[in-house]
C-alpha cells in the first residue's frame, strides 16, 4: 500500500511570512495526526483529526497554526506569521484508530517537512 | 499528564555489541508502549509494541518487554550492526479520554554503530 505522502519536503522562509504543508494520509485511514520534531527533541502532537472532525488541537498555537482536513482525507497545515521558534520538521501521521479497531493500532508517519525559518 | 524519558545519547557501539536503551514512563491506566525508529532522511517507523504488562515485542532482534512494576520498555539486541545506525524513540498510548490514539514520545537516543 502506499504510505503517507507529504510536501514539500523542505522548506525555508523568513519570519513573519506564511507556509502550509500538504499530507495525504493511507487510503482508508480515519484518523490523522500533525506532530512537530523540534531537532534533538522527540515528536510534539499539534492536532489530531478523527475524518474531518478537531478530536485533539489542545497544543497548536492557535494565533499562528492552523489545519484543515476537508472531505476527511488531505490535510493542510498553515503557520501565518511564522516565528524562528518554528523551525523544526512537521510529520503527518495516519491509522486506523477508532474506526473499530484498538486504540493500539500503529500510527504511519510520512517523512516529514523540514521547515527553517530565517 | 503522560510522559516518557529516555536515556541520555548519542550511544556510540562497535558492531556485534550489545545494545540497550532505558525508557521509563508515566500514564494514567494501562498504556500501550512502542518502539518507533527514524533511519536518517526517512519517517518515523514502528519497531514493535506491547499493549499490557509482561508482554514483550519483538522484532528484527529488537527486543522490549513491558514492565508495570518499574514503569519501563527499555530496548535491547544482542548484536547490533551498522545498519541499525538510526534514532530511535520510545511511545505510549492511553486509551480513551478525549485524545484517543494519541501518541507521547521521548526525546529520542541517538544510535550510532561503527564497523
């Protein structure tokens, strides 16, 4: 099966300009997640979707992030106006979770968004 | 709220040596713990996972046995090769609540073998 795809795969811009990142997720695949990787850091949940519906945005900086999922598929990510402190790579993530199936489902993450901001 | 530390890294090893990297974990209930393992320039993959106490998970010689009593998930192989040169991070997954499926990961121990 094809895995998550994201893009672009990096990204540089200046602070207080804007930037989305595009994923689209496992065929099949309800649930849909965007973590930030901070280098040296481990994976930070942003959002998390259950088809096109917020089950989880408790730490997305909401006066700069934003995310849609129409139609319960592609997800967007936007930061508007981006800030140093947002450098880090973006990772979508996708699985079968709460359609049914066991809380434990594996997550499949794409390879991510390295995004510098300058 | 949920937690996970890993040991401090980078671990630098020689080929054919035993490995182990220490998790321990805080959570409410009975978690999930995983294993993910980032190859350099590639995304985040399941190494393997234990859903209750004593379980272990296994996989490509990788080994993780979940301890409740101690609260941890450390991994080991007995013989490491340069191939498994990567970043490798521990997870958990609470059930229920408002985050279902959410996984918490620690900050990753880099994992460096030479020939």
């Amino acid at each position: 099966e094809a895995g998550v795809a994201q893009s672009p795969r990096y990204k540089i811009i200046e602070k207080r300009q804007s930037v989305a990142f595009w994923c689209n997720p496992i065929s099949g695949h309800a649930t849909l997640y965007w973590y930030q990787q901070i280098l040296g850091q481990g994976p930070k949940l942003l959002i998390q979707f259950q088809n096109n519906g917020v089950v989880d945005d408790s730490q997305l900086p909401k006066d700069r992030f934003s995310a849609e999922r129409l139609k319960g598929v592609d997800s967007t990510l936007k930061i508007q106006p981006a800030k140093l402190e947002d450098s880090a790579v973006y990772l979508c993530a996708s699985s079968l979770r709460g359609q049914g199936s066991s809380y434990n489902s594996p997550l499949h993450f794409g390879n991510g968004t390295r995004l510098t901001v300058t | 709220g949920d937690s996970v530390t890993q040991m401090e890294g980078p671990v630098t090893l020689s080929e054919e040596a035993f490995l182990t990297i220490n998790c321990t974990y805080t959570a409410t209930g009975y978690p999930s713990l995983f294993w993910y393992v980032q190859y350099p320039g590639e995304g985040l993959q399941l190494l393997l996972k234990a859903t209750k106490a004593d379980d272990k998970g296994s996989n490509k010689g990788f080994e993780a046995t979940y301890r409740k009593e101690t609260t941890s998930f450390h991994l080991e192989k007995g013989s490491v090769q340069v191939s498994d040169s990567a970043v490798y991070f521990c997870a958990l997954s609470s059930a229920g609540g408002t985050s279902y499926g959410k996984l918490t990961f620690g900050q990753g121990t880099i994992l460096t073998v030479h020939p």
